[in-house]
C-alpha cells in the first residue's frame, strides 16, 4: 500500500509552508502518492506538480471546496481535478471573493470588541491575498498576544456566538459537486466526522453525498479522533465508498499528524486511488 497524503494546505491558503517546502516535506517523510488541496484555490498546483516529479513523488491535483448544506459548513475535497477547468475557476474565484467580503465583517466584529487592526494583520499572515480565512485572522491573534495558540483563539473569537464569528453563504453543495465532476476529478467528503451533526443527519448527508456524485470519504484524516477513525470505516463499508487518507497538514507543529503519519487505512477498505494512473506508474495500485 503506497504512503498516500491526500489532503494538505499551502501558503496559497492557510497552511505555513510552500508547495514546493510541502513536497519535499512529504518526500523526505516517506509520502509516496500526494495531493496538495489548498482552501478554494488551485494556485499552487504547477509548482508542486514539478517538485512532486523532481522527488519521485507520485501527485495528482486536488482542492478542498467550501460548501454549505443547510446550517452546515462541509468541505469536499477534489482530486485528480483539472485546475483549468472554466466552471471550476469560476466558481472557486466566487468563493474567493465571498471570503474577502466575510473577512471584512470579522474584522468589524472584532473592532467591537476593542482589537483593532484584525484585518490588515490577517492579511499581513496570508500568503495569497486573493484567499483569506479565518487561520489567518488566528495567527494574527496569537501574534498580537490575544490568545496563546490557535485553538485558543478559534474558541474564544472566531467560532459561533463570539466576536469574530459571522455567518457565511459558501457554494452550494450540488453545485460544487458538478464542479469537481465536470473537471474529471473525484470527490470526497472531506473530515466527516468533525461536522456539528447527529447519525440521523450524517446519514443523510452521505446518502445525498452519493446521489450527487461522491466517490470517497475521508476515513484517516487529521481531523479525526481515533474512535472516529473506526466509525467513517464502518460508514465507508456500509455506503459503498472508497477510503482516503490525509493528514490535514497545515504546517510544522500544527495538528496532531505530519504528513505521512497516519496510521494506513484499514485492508478490507478500497482506497480512492486503486485504480489511478499515478498510483499504478510506481507499482502502488491495490
Ligand atoms: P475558514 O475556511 O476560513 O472558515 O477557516 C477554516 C480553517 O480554520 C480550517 O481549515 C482550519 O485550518 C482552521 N481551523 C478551524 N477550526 C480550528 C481550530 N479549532 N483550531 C485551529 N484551527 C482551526
Ligand atoms: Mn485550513
Ligand atoms: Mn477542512
Ligand atoms: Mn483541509
């Protein structure tokens, strides 16, 4: 089984280093077949590709899309999409421009509460101005001595009923689905397990997932408890979806796994990638 990293964030969203630091990164950490799926922009696509190859390193392109699904922020993860496909950058460019417009409410939200400055020291901690986010306004937080450490902030600023926290319309989940689809990728339900959702609900939603497309969901991930990884592998079987696995890798010392660190999924389950070109070139495909 390859040592697949499906899931990762750049400077081009909210990550710490760039795609070519990422891709040397996982290289030298035993990665085998990657995918950098930076936040609604597939900027840093080219440069990891070319460093990707410059390792060894089996890669296929990917984004995480911000959705909204009812009263909730999912995200799904494109792979092996095609950066250039017109619909994609179109709609991924609203997304963009939906989180410059959010940026500027936070700000004032926290304006209300006596920090200034928030959103030129947000965007003084992002590494494309085209794509700001909430990780950006966190740093500055810490930075700026509000809070010590990201989680602090998220909790006590930037999450439902506290200063920095607004409402936000993302893409609508059929319509980013079609998106993903029209691109030649494939996708998958991104972290299922850290969505503010029952059974009853999380049923629905991979039965909507599948009726609108879905191929996989993310089993090993980050975002997961290790309890949940055994949970999203009993979901995977009992809906008929293959199994991914990525570390959510943001930067240096920044969540619980480093790129290639998971533990493999588990044997009975099919991996997204059993029957992709970059997996089966190097002799990876199950
Ligand atoms: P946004 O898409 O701008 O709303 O920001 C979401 C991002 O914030 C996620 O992709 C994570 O990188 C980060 N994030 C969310 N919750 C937390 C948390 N509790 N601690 C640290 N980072 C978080
Ligand atoms: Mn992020
Ligand atoms: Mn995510
Ligand atoms: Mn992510």
């Amino acid at each position: 089984m390859p040592n697949a990293d499906l899931h990762s964030h750049s400077i081009v969203s909210d990550g710490q280093l760039t795609p070519s630091e990422l891709m040397r990164r996982a290289h030298a950490r035993g990665v085998t077949l990657m995918s950098l799926t930076d936040h609604d922009d597939v900027g840093g696509l080219d440069e990891a590709r070319t460093v990707a190859a410059e390792c060894g390193m089996a890669f296929v392109n990917g984004v995480e899309i911000s959705v909204s699904w009812e009263s909730v922020t999912l995200h799904l993860v494109g792979l092996r999409i095609d950066p250039r496909h017109p619909a994609l950058t179109a709609g991924l460019r609203a997304i963009r421009d939906g989180r410059t417009q959010r940026a500027r409410r936070i700000a004032a939200g926290l304006d209300r509460v006596g920090i200034e400055g928030s959103l030129e020291g947000a965007y003084a901690h992002a590494g494309n101005p085209n794509l700001i986010g909430r990780t950006h306004f966190a740093r500055f937080l810490v930075d700026s001595g509000h809070a010590s450490s990201l989680r602090e902030v998220f909790r006590r600023f930037l999450t439902s009923g506290k200063p920095g926290h607004v409402e936000h319309q993302w893409a609508e989940f059929d319509q980013a689905m079609q998106w993903i689809l029209a691109s030649g990728g494939v996708p998958v339900l991104a972290h299922p397990g850290r969505y503010p959702i029952g059974d009853a609900r999380m049923r629905t939603l991979l039965g909507i997932f599948k009726d609108l497309g879905g191929v996989g969901i993310e089993v090993m991930t980050g975002s997961h408890r290790p309890d949940q990884f055994t949970s999203f592998a009993a979901h995977a079987r009992r809906y008929g979806l293959l199994a991914s696995r990525g570390a959510d890798f943001h930067g240096p010392n920044e969540g619980p796994y480093d790129l290639g660190e998971l533990p493999p999924l588990p044997h009975d389950l099919k991996p997204v990638w059993h029957d992709w070109p970059e997996a089966r070139e190097i002799g990876l495909a199950a």
